[in-house]
C-alpha cells in the first residue's frame, strides 16, 4: 500500500469484478452490521449499566447519518467496490498517503473480525459442553471456523452470496424479534421491572469515551454494505438497501440494548455474552431462550465471517485499481475470486487467530477503524462544495467528537494498545512497498503469476458429471447421518436445551461445510457446463453466416439472426417449415442433399445465389443436420463480369501498346527540348546574376561605408539605411535564383567539413532573434540531450536551408512565435546519423489546395502574393540541399494555427577533437568555496529536459534531485526541503500550477523559490505563472547562462569563472604580404572550394562565416582577405586559387 504517487503497474490487470449478485443478495449484505451487535451489547452493558444509552444513541444517530451518506456517494461511484475506505481515497485525492492509510485501518479492522468471531464461536461451544465434563478441540475449531468462510470465497461469488442470504433473513428475524418482545414485554407485562430505572449512575466522560471506541466499531459497521455496490446488477437497489438498514438501526442497537439493560440483573454473570443474553430473553422466550440465543451467537458469528472475508478482500482489490497498491492485489478471476486480496486476508487472519487474546485484537483494531471514519469525515468537509457530500459540517463535528474519543477513549484503554494501532496501517504500508519490490524477482507478486492459474483447466475435472454429483450427494446424506448417530450417541444424556443449542451449531456449520465442498466439487462442473453453454449460444448468435439446424425430414428446427436477415422473415416464419419451400433446387429427402452445393433463394423479384454446406447426422439421440448458408451473389455478378469484360481489355491492351509507342517517341523529343531550354535559361541567369553582382556589391560597400561615416548629416542617415537594406534583399533574391540555376544544372555538390552542430544553431539564434524580437515574436531553437554535436557533412547548404526556413516563418507570423526542434532518429550506427529538424510557426497556416505547389520554383502562396516579398525560390532550393543530403522536407499545416516543415539529413559523427574548435567564451565551472551545499528540485514531465538541467547543473556542484510530476514534486519538497525549484507548468497527474499553488501555502514554502520554466510564447502565460506562487519565469528552449543568472538573482550563488582568451598576435605580419597563393594552398580543400564558391556568388553573411573560420588559424590571411572584399577585390583572390 506505498503508492503515494500513481506509477505505472508492472501488468494491466485485464479482468474485473463481475455485477453478479441479486438484489437479495445485496440486502443479504446490507443487513450484516446489525449482527455485530451481541458481541458488544454485554461487556457494556455490565461496564455502565443504562449509561450506555447515552453510548448508543449519538453512535446510532452518526451511523444512520453515515449510511445515507454512503448511499449518496454510491450513487455517483457506483462502479467502486470496497466501500467506506474507498470513498475516503477517492475524496482524498489531494491527499493520498492519509487516504491509504485510513484505507489500511479500515481493512486490519475487519480482516481481523473473522479469527474474533471464530473464536467467539469456539467459546460459545465451550460453555455449553466444559460444565459438563466434555472436552474440545479448540485449536482446530479455531482454525476450521476461520477457514470455512475463506474456503467459500476461493470457491467463487455467488455460492458465498446465496448461502449469506439463507443464513441472514432468520438471523435478522430472530434479533428483530428479540429486541421488538422484549420491549413489549418490558411495557406490557404485569412482571415487568418497568421500562425506566429507578435511578440513573452518574455520567463519566471518560468511560462513555472508552466504549463509544467500541460502539463505532459495531454501529458503524452497518456501512459493510457499501463494499458490494460494484458486485450488484442493481446499483440503485443495493443503495436502498443501506437507508433500510439505517432504519433497522435504532430497533437492534437502542431497543435490543435497552432490552438487555432492564432485564440483564443478575451481577453475578460478569461480561458473559452468553449466560447474559440468555437471561435477558428467558422473561419472554422462557425455556426457548437458550437455543434461540445460541442460534442468534452462531448466526451472527458464522455469517460476520463470511461478509468480512468478501469485504475485506475488495478493499484492497479497489486500492489497487486505484493504483494505491500493489497491482497484484487487483487480480480477479472469471468467477470472480480476488485470490491475491484473500490470500493477504488470510494470512492476518491466522495471525491474529495464533495470538488469541480478543479483548486486545478489538482495542487495536478499533483504533484503526476509528481513524478510518475520522478520515472520511474529513474528506466530506473537505469537499463540501461538491453535490455528492449531503452534510459536511455535521461530518466536521462527527470529526470533532470522533478526535477526542480516539485520544480520551483509545488512552484509558491502552496507551500500548493505543499506539499499536496507530502504528499497524504503517506496517501494512510497509509491507505492501516490499511485495512491490519483490515483485519484480517473485513470480507470485505479479498479477501474470496469478491469471495464467486462472486460465489453466484444473487437474481435477472430472469428464463423468453425474458420477461426481452421485459421490458428493453419497457423502453428504451419510455424513449428515453419520454425525446425527454420533451426537444422539455421544449427547443423548446432556439436558435438552444443551442438546438442542449444541445441535443448532453442528447444523449450521454442517450447512456451511457442505456447501463449501460442494463449491469446490459439483458447483465447479456446473459452471463450466454453463460457461460452455453460453459460448455456443453466443457464437452462434453472433455468426456471421447463416446457420440453422434441419431435422430428418427437412424442417427447420432453429435459426441463428443471420439466416433470418438473409431470408428477410422473421425467426418464427422459418421454424417448423421446410428448408425445401425456400430452396426449391434441394433434393426430395435429406440424405441426398450434397455436403456442399449452390442454391437459389427466390425474394419477391430478386433472385439469391446461396452456397450451403450441410453437416453429416453424427448423433443417435440429437437427429438434425446443421446448414451453413452464404451469399454469394455478388461474388457469380463480379465472376461473370470479369469474364465479359477480359476479352474487352485484351483488345484494349493491343491498341494501347501502339499509343504507349507512339507517345513516347513524342516525350522524349519533349524531353530533350526541354533540357536544352533548362540549360540555356540556367546558363543565362547565372551570367546575369553574376553581372548585378559587382555593382550591387558596389551599392552594399559603400552604403555601408556612408552609415558609419561621422560626416553624413543625420537627414541622410536614414535614406542611406534604405539603400543598404533594400541591397542586402536584392543580393539575397539574386543569390536563390543563382543557386536554382546550380541545381537544374545539376552543378550543385556537397562540401561536407568536420564543425559543431551547437554552434551553429546558437549562430542562427544569435543572427534571427533580433528580427523576430523586431516583430514582437518569439524565437526558440531546442534540441535533445543525445544530439550528435560534432557532426561531418556541409555546413554552409545546413545553415541555408535553416535560414531560409526560420526566415520564412518570421515574415509569415504575426502572434506567437517559431520554434526550431533538432533530434537524433532513433536508428542509427557509429558510422552515420540520421538528424530531423523541424521549424514550427504560429502563423496563418497554409490552405491544403496551396502545398502541392509550395515548392514549386518562382510559385508563391496567397500569404506571399500578399507579403510581396522573395521570388518563391527558398522553398525549392532549401528541398533540394535536402535531398542532396539523402533526406526529404515535407510540411504539415492548418489555416489559422500555423505551419511545421520538417526535414532530416545524413551526417557522419565524429569526435570533438576532429573539429577546428573555437576559442571558447568566458564561462561558469564551478561553486565558489564557502558556500552552503544548494539543493535543487527539478520537476518536469519529460526525462530528457530533467536530464539536460541534470547535465548543465549537476558537474557544477549543485545537489540535484528529480521528479516526474506535481505530486512527486510535493512530496520530495516536504522530505527534502531544497533551497530552489525547477517546476515545468503542464505534466499528467499534478500540473506545476496546482503543486507550486500547494508549496506556497505553507510556511516551509514561502521559503522555497520556485521557477517556472515552460515552453509558452504568449506573454500572457507569466502573469498565470507569477499568480499561481512562482518566483520567476523562463521559457524554453533555455541556455545555460539564463539558468545560472537566475540561481544567482535568487540564491546569491558565487561561481568561479574560467579566465578570459588572449588572442595571440605576435606572429601577424602584414596584411597585403601575407595574402599569397602558398598561403591559400596550406587552408583545407574544402574550404578552399567553399572561399571560390562564395566569391563568385557574392554571398557576404555566408562568406564571413567562412573568413571566422580562416581566422582560426591564420589571423592575418584572413585579414588580408577581408581587405580585399571590402575594396570589392574579389578577382585578386580567385586569380590565387585558380592560378
């Protein structure tokens, strides 16, 4: 019972409790509370005196008030099973750990009634036979009085129910009539002691405390009824059943009581429950008392056993369900026994069947069962805004009241006993987090274990049925007549009230032991016959093809709705007539009908043709054939048209062959204009391009020079901005339809290099953020924890597509935000890895009608008809990079939401020290000494974004723990108490607004600093976040310096930096010596290729990149390069490389 927080169970637990009980079943149930009565009525009775009245009443007034309450709550939970405890878990919610654990009390409280009535029974036998001489076995009428019920519930439901029910009405009759004579008589009779005392014995609050404990655990245990609401086929019905009993109440617990109390005089007979009941009913059932007594002590002993073994067992059956426990606990077989939850019920049984002592047993039990209705009472106030709680602050003062008897009554009784029952729910607890552990080693602690066993047919079936039933009656009439000669025997000397009440048990329990043999011999076999029964009747009903059974004469005996649908009648028009006046094809007599064969059912003016397969008669006794009929008139139309229409598609394939001839002759002349138009139009815009290159590089150059010229008027600034930009966007324009005209000549190439992945995303953030931000939009680039970070393939065509990506999405949107998303795919190997990029936009979306030719060249979407900007080649040049890479880019989108291109690349993986590694930025790593050890939480619903925080933080020194959701995060909080938290907003099971709104609430919390970190764009999302408690906000994708800045604003962390690069220079000689063809020859081949590729395209942001790279190595040549970009000397630089 230890799980505080929904985790997943190791099985899905398939099978679940059957509606298999009557609605007398169910008042059967309902009534068994009341028997708990004798057990109590004396010892307090003799404790107090009339007293106990004022014990009775405010417990009968709380129990009636109870079983309404009760019966409200089944009504909108019918589907639960376990009752009273359930409830209290279900109200609980919020609170889970004190939900099990009054949960655990409620169920020690009544596991442990069996052994008590057991041995209730054991005494009850003893004090008839010991006074006169005749020894019992008391051990083993222990044990086998324990046994019977549970050896009933293995069995199955519905025996334990039916036998419940036989035994309960004269059990209730007899207490019934007990309590209504005795008032009678009390009020009636000319020897009555009068209906009043004549005096009452001072009030002491201490002793009504001491027995209200035990009232509780009787009067309130009316409510047993709720734990088989999920086992009735009338819900509602059973529901009335409480309200009954609630009225019953007040006749059994007050007047029996008073009964007991007036007419229970002689001192001398102490607490024996017994010897006191019988004198009580002696003044009106005379010499009848004994036996009647004994009977209603032996009712009401055998059948607590029985309901407490089924009861008990379905409290722990719906904790598991309720993934409170264990999940082995929910495991059900078709019969519906719950054999795990009987064996753990078992198991406390015998122990508290060995240790013996009853008094005890009931002052510890109690106290859990107390704790159990204290914690329901709470949950009702709890929730007292919600329809289902009819009185919450009659619960809040039930709860009152309830605190100070568990204390003041639970104290006199026993501070040992006290505190052992506080302590019991938590070895329970315990206990069941061990079966949960060994499970995982134990094959019995799995719920696999225990339903392949349900599944598997019993060694002991016995093929003969009435052979078995034969020897199990055999056994039985003589057993009975057997044990009848032993006790006229054995008793035919002992007074006749002994004699008569020593009969009654051995009758009652002689009831109970045969029907427990027969559940485990005949009863099994019936079931199985019924089981068998129902499958052929239901796979018949359900039979897709039309079955009927035919006599020897070929009359129609029985149809299944198949064949009455086929024949469009009804079932009653077909039995009884011949087959034949249907299917007039059929042979005259039954044995000529072929076993397979094609007939013709006439309906109105249509005409069916039916294939019919006809059984062999097999049996002498049971003379019908059984007739299988399929239609298959769709299949002989389809079969006659295939064969019309083969002889058109010969003649059709013919004449095709001749076009498909002719046609192709054609496309290939087509073809081959078309490549020479594609070359002559990529030949032409490459030369153009490059000709609008030298002097747009012009305009750039000296725009640029003019803006950061401290001369220009200020009047100009802005004029000469408008030049720069409206250039940069004509190169880049230009630029596209260059790179188009690479690749329908099939001139672009791959130039992978060795680089880091991080890096260059962080250099698009960097380069995009502003432009989104210009926009008031959101821009986040995210990848995995496991992504390969340095990566071989082509850098440049990366970054592009990329760009051109983001670019995209920033124009189209107007509220919201981008998100970049890069993963590794899951398969992959050490030589090559596949990567999936994904760029998401909150834009207006595209139309379905528009991504067919979204990638068409020079096509454009509505959206960027009316944006009039670009040449609609970004999108066709950015696939083709793709598809170079042996990757695809697709696109998803929904009008009015925005839209997502996805695309994924190859790269070889490579190691770090194969990249040419940028001198690395000042940065965090360490704590500075002196510090106090922080501990931080980081609570969120994905491991790989508590992994990656795990990885910024943990190698800095910070102690880290983790949790998956709110309520792992409550209770690692409440245990741990760390100095900050990490809360993720939107997880299962407890989102971070509920959990930080809880932490916050108490005192400890206010102390705690919590973060929200959450993936939102909208700037509304921190005014939800600050009002739901959390001390500041961040949104994801995060960097690291973001998480530390913040750790350092609110815990004043000090960090240890490492020391800032120095740039070494002294081996930098001149510029304009320095730029020479050696030296150019001595940079690697691919970066060579992509510095020529770069200067005859005029791509500047990309040629920087390169010129950062250079720089890397060599300062001064990629100074001197740069020089002779900025006077616009590009052919300086490609006579080099090409001399």
């Amino acid at each position: 019972m230890s799980r505080l927080v929904a985790q997943p169970q190791h099985q899905k637990l398939t099978m679940r409790l059957t509606r298999s009980f009557s609605r007398l079943e169910d008042f059967g149930f309902s009534l068994t509370g009341l028997l708990v009565w004798p057990g109590t009525v004396i010892g307090m009775d003799y404790a107090l005196g009339p007293q106990a009245l004022w014990v009775w009443l405010p417990a009968v007034i709380v129990a009636i008030l109870l079983n309404l309450q009760l019966a409200r709550l089944g009504s909108y939970w019918p589907e639960m099973s376990g009752g009273t405890s359930n409830y209290a878990t279900r109200l609980l919610k919020s609170y889970p750990g004190l939900g099990l654990y009054a949960a655990s009390g409620y169920f020690i409280s009544w596991a442990a009634l069996i052994p008590i009535n057991a041995i209730v029974l054991t005494d009850l036998i003893a004090a008839l036979l010991t006074p006169y001489s005749i020894e019992i076995p008391n051990t083993a009428l222990n044990i086998g009085f324990t046994l019977i019920a549970f050896i009933l519930a293995f069995s199955g439901n519905r025996a334990l129910a039916i036998l419940h029910l036989i035994f309960m009405l004269p059990a209730i009759g007899f207490l019934l009539v007990f309590a209504i004579q005795g008032l009678g008589w009390l009020v009636l009779s000319p020897d009555s002691p009068g209906f009043f005392p004549d005096r009452w014995s001072p009030f002491a609050p201490v002793e009504w405390a001491k027995w209200y404990l035990v009232a509780v655990y009787a009067v309130y245990g009316s409510e047993g009824a709720t734990a088989f609401i999920a086992d009735s086929r009338q819900p509602s019905s059973a529901l009335h059943y409480l309200k009954l009993t609630a009225g019953l109440l007040p006749i059994v617990y007050i007047g029996g009581s008073w009964v007991v109390m007036r007419l229970d005089r002689d001192l001398t007979f102490g607490d024996d429950t017994l010897l006191n009941l019988i004198q009580s009913a002696q003044s009106f059932w005379g010499d009848s008392a004994t036996v009647l007594i004994v009977l209603l002590i032996a009712f009401a002993s055998l059948l607590s056993c029985a309901t407490t073994v089924a009861l008990s067992a379905r409290v722990l059956y719906q904790l598991a369900l309720d993934d409170y426990i264990s999940p082995v606990f929910g495991v059900v077989s078709r019969r519906g026994v719950l054999g795990p939850a009987l064996t753990a019920t078992l198991i406390i049984s015998i122990a508290c069947l060995i240790w013996g002592n009853v008094l005890r047993i009931i002052s510890i039990t109690g106290i859990g069962y107390l704790v159990s209705m204290m914690v329901l009472h709470l949950g009702l106030w709890l929730n007292r805004e919600k329809p289902e709680v009819l009185w919450p602050w009659w619960s809040l003062g039930f709860l009152i009241v309830e605190t100070l008897v568990l204390v003041v009554g639970g104290l006199a009784w026993s501070v040992t006993d006290f505190c052992v029952g506080l302590a019991i729910p938590i070895v329970l607890i315990l206990g069941d987090r061990a079966i949960d552990r060994l499970s995982l080693k134990l094959p019995i602690f799995q719920p696999t274990w225990w339903n392949k066993r349900y599944q598997m047919r019993p060694a002991g079936d016995f093929n003969d049925f009435v052979g078995l039933q034969v020897s199990v009656l055999i056994f039985l009439v003589c057993g009975a007549a057997a044990l009848g000669w032993l006790m006229s025997s054995r008793f035919h000397w002992l007074p006749p009230e002994i004699r008569n009440s020593v009969l009654v048990i051995v009758i009652l329990t002689v009831g109970f032991v045969g029907v427990a043999i027969a559940c485990w011999t005949s009863l099994p076999q019936v079931a199985r016959i019924a089981e068998a029964r129902e499958q052929a009747e239901l796979l018949f009903t359900i039979a897709q093809d039309a079955i009927g059974a035919i006599d020897r004469l070929g009359v129609i005996r029985q149809v299944n709705p198949a064949m009455t649908a086929l024949f469009e009648t009804d079932r009653r028009d077909l039995i009884g007539r011949p087959l034949k006046d249907y299917l007039r094809n059929l042979p005259d007599t039954v044995e000529r009908w072929p076993r397979l064969s094609e007939q013709q059912l006439i309906l109105g003016e249509r005409a069916i043709v039916l294939e019919m397969s006809t059984s062999e008669l097999t049996h002498n006794f049971f003379e019908e054939n059984v007739i299988i009929l399929r239609d298959i008139t769709e299949q002989k139309q389809a079969e006659t048209a295939l064969r019309k229409s083969e002889s058109q598609l010969r003649e059709q394939a013919q004449q095709l062959e001749l076009r498909v001839e002719e046609r192709t002759a054609e496309l290939q002349l087509a073809k081959e204009k078309a490549d020479t138009a594609s070359a002559a139009k990529s030949n032409f815009i490459a030369s153009m391009s490059h000709e609008l290159r030298t002097p747009l590089n012009a305009i750039l150059g000296f725009s640029q020079l003019m803006i950061r010229s401290p001369t220009l008027p200020e009047e100009h600034q802005e004029n000469v901005s408008i030049i720069n930009r409206s250039g940069e966007h004509l190169l880049t324009l230009i630029n596209n339809v260059l790179d188009l005209s690479k690749i329908e000549a099939g001139r672009t190439t791959l130039n992978p290099k060795n680089f880091d992945l991080y890096r260059l995303l962080s250099d698009i953030e960097d380069l995009l953020h502003l432009k989104a931000e210009a926009k008031g939009l959101h821009l986040g680039i995210e990848w995995e924890p496991d992504l390969n970070r340095y990566i071989c393939t082509d850098e440049l065509k990366v970054r592009q597509i990329l760009i051109n990506l983001i670019n995209n999405a920033i124009k189209f949107t107007e509220t919201g935000g981008v998100s970049v998303r890069v993963a590794p795919s899951s398969t992959y190997s050490d030589t090559q890895v596949k990567l999936i990029f994904e760029v998401e936009d909150t834009g207006a979306g595209i139309a379905e009608q528009e991504l067919d030719q979204l990638f068409e060249a020079f096509s454009q979407t509505t959206s960027g008809k009316k944006a009039q900007e670009g040449t609609g080649l970004g999108l066709t040049i950015s696939r083709s990079f793709v598809q170079l890479m042996g990757g695809e880019l697709t696109v998803r989108s929904q009008v009015g939401k925005g839209t997502v291109f996805q695309f994924d690349i190859n790269a070889i993986p490579i190691k770090q020290d194969q990249v040419e590694a940028r001198k690395p930025k000042q940065h965090v790593i360490a704590l500075e000494p002196g510090q106090p050890r922080y501990r931080i939480l980081l609570v969120d619903d994905k491991p790989l974004n508590r992994k990656l925080l795990n990885q910024l933080l943990s190698p800095l020194g910070f102690e880290l723990k983790e949790a998956s959701n709110g309520k792992e995060a409550i209770e690692t909080w409440r245990n741990w108490e760390p100095h900050l938290i990490w809360m993720d907003m939107r997880m299962p099971v407890l989102d971070g607004y509920e959990a930080t709104r809880r932490i916050k609430t108490t005192i400890k919390g206010q102390n705690t600093v919590i973060i929200a970190l959450t993936a939102s764009v909208l700037e509304e999302e921190r005014a939800v976040v600050v009002s739901a408690g959390c001390d500041d906000f961040l949104r994801k994708p995060f960097r690291q310096e973001e998480i530390l800045e913040a750790i350092q604003n609110h815990l004043g962390v000090r960090y240890v930096y490492e020391g800032p690069e120095e740039i070494d220079t002294s081996s930098a000689t001149s510029t304009e010596n320095r730029l020479t063809r050696e030296a150019l020859m001595e940079l690697p081949e691919t970066l060579r290729q992509q510095l020529q590729e770069l200067l005859l395209t005029g791509n500047l942001k990309l040629l920087a990149i390169v010129l950062d790279e250079i720089a890397a190595d060599d300062p001064p040549l990629a100074q001197a390069i740069k020089a002779c970009c900025d006077r616009f000397d590009y052919q300086k630089i490609l006579n080099l490389l090409t001399e």
